[in-house]
C-alpha cells in the first residue's frame, strides 16, 4: 500500500491496526545519499566494529534524507499455519508546516539519485505528495508557540512582539486615509450600539477593491465566542497532527513494544532515530543504542537461521532474506 501525503490520514487507523495485531514488524529505508566523505565500501567495511561502523555512519550519513520509508507487519496464523503480511510504502519529504516552521537542509549524492532513477523511483511522489514530520524537540516547540498564541488570545502571557512605537503615543493618520478611517469607526460604532440583530459589517480595504479584499468585523455572544474557540483550537489541533506527520507512525512502533527486523538495518535504524525522534547521541557501546534509543523497545538484525531455532518456524525465512 502506498502512502503519500494525500491519502495518509484517511490510512493512519489501518497502519495503526496492522501494528497493534503483529507478531513481529520490518524496515527498510531509501536514501538520498549513503556518504559524504568515504566511498561506500571504506563507510560499510567488514572489519569495523560494530562502534566504529554506528561512528561512520553518524558522522558522514546523516546530511542526507530518509524519503521512503517501508514497512511490513507480520502476524502468524496458526489455523494457516503461515504469515499474514501486510505492507507499507510512506513518501516522506520536510514540507515546511509554516512560515516558523523547520526548513530542512539535506544533501543528495548522484550515484544513489541515479540508482533509485534506474528502479524506476517516483521523485515526484517524494516532492510534491511526501508526508512531513517533526521530531519530539520540534513537536514540543511546536505546540508551546501554540500555547502562547492561545494565552496572548484570552488576555494572558506575554506577547510575542512589542511595537517599537508603543511608548509613542497614538499616531498620526495621513491626511489622505483620514475619509477611509472615519468611514471605519462610524461602522464599527454602529455595530455596537444599534439594537438591530447584525452579527458584522464588512470594511473595503484602504484601495478600495472591497470584492477582492476586505476587513470583515464581526459581534459574538458569549456562546458564539466559546464556540468559535472551540472550533479554532480544534483547527490548530489537526494542524499540529498533520505537522507531527509520518512521526505518528514511529510513535505507534515504539508504543507496540513489538520486535522490528531488517537486513542490514544499523543505517535504516539511525536515519528513523534522527528524523523523527531525537538527535543521534555519543555512545561507546551500541548496545546502548540499540536497547535504550531506540524508538522501538529492541531492535535487531536476525537471520532466518535464528529465528527457526527459536520459533521452530520456517515460513519467514524466504520474506526476511
């Protein structure tokens, strides 16, 4: 199943469930690049280890941009015998959320451009219909400038910006909008005096193309005012969800606890944890990472070897090599 920014709401409840009744999850990742320094071989040597690889990799591999994301839950039935697999493909590109949104940086290299070319990948689908995301530090900034926008609107907080001209007094009004200001006020005078049941007046901006921009000013009750609260926090609420975007989805994996697989997956792993969780630490051990960074309770690369001398199962051998 693929999934893009235009259908990912409408397929969040499925991806949900699908991780709720698994047995057991899998990644896999496409890149923009693999190394900004060493060629790929000297970056992946085999004689590394598995400290100095996790160093490598944080050091020369983390510019570049995890833009699909894939993801395959696996659930055992035991009536069946085999494997139920259902399957995920996420476009996932850093479409700024607004202006104070994070405008990410990333780097590209040709040779993996060009592979994914070759495949027959859809850049297109990444650009234009990616799904964006926050990690946790951006998700946490993102919701206090809602909260300080909430208080400076119910008359509590500091504001956010002072004009420098607010010690000055009132300022003067240019002799030519004088007309268009008293036109203003006797408006909004009236609306507030008059006993007539008039919810707003409409003001024609200051050029007077009144049909192409207007300043519209409305008088609320109490319960219309409560309500039209209501409905604004309920706007900024869908708007934070779709800024924490594809995030939602590793949020859902570290919540399951469940076990998550991959081949050679030590790179899918740091990519997942550096954009949509935290900033990659310092570790001299990488159990460390593995079992305390990890957005997932574990994560671990297995063999099929493994897995059958555990489980005694060998149909998930042939998904997993």
């Amino acid at each position: 199943m693929e999934v893009t920014r235009t259908n990912f709401k409408d397929s969040l409840s499925t991806v949900y469930s699908a991780i709720e009744e698994a047995d057991f999850l899998a990644i896999d990742g496409e890149f923009s690049g693999i190394s900004d320094g060493p060629n790929v071989s000297a970056l992946t040597n085999g004689l590394d280890t598995p400290e100095e690889r996790y160093m490598k990799l944080k050091k020369h591999s983390m510019d570049f941009l995890l833009f699909q994301f894939g993801l395959c839950t696996f659930t055992y039935d035991q009536a069946e015998s085999k494997y139920v697999i259902k399957t995920f493909n996420f476009y996932i590109f850093p479409k700024p959320f607004n202006r104070t949104s994070p405008d990410t940086k990333f780097i590209c290299q040709s040779s993996s451009i060009d592979f994914l070319a070759s495949q027959g990948f859809d850049f297109n689908k990444v650009f234009r219909h990616g799904i964006p995301y926050l990690n946790q530090e951006e998700e946490v900034q993102l919701r206090e400038q809602y909260e300080e926008r909430r208080s400076q609107s119910n008359g509590s907080g500091n504001p956010s910006y002072i004009s420098p001209n607010s010690n000055k007094g009132p300022g003067s009004i240019p002799e030519e909008h004088r007309e268009y200001i008293g036109r203003v006020v006797e408006k909004v005078e009236s609306l507030f005096t008059t006993s007539e049941k008039t919810k707003g007046v409409l003001c024609d901006d200051i050029m007077g193309f009144q049909k192409e921009r207007y300043i519209q000013i409305s008088k609320v009750d109490d319960e219309e005012r409560k309500r039209r609260e209501r409905q604004k926090q309920e706007r900024e609420q869908e708007e934070l969800n779709d800024a924490v975007g594809f995030s939602r989805v590793i949020h859902a994996i570290s919540k399951s606890g469940k076990l998550v697989v991959g081949h050679n997956m030590l790179l899918d792993v740091m990519h997942t944890i550096h954009q949509f969780y935290c900033v990659l630490p310092e570790v001299q051990n990488t159990h460390h990472l593995y079992m305390n960074t990890s957005p997932a309770s574990a994560i671990f690369e297995i063999r099929s070897s493994h897995w059958q001398q555990r489980t005694g199962r060998r149909g998930v051998q042939r998904n997993l090599q």
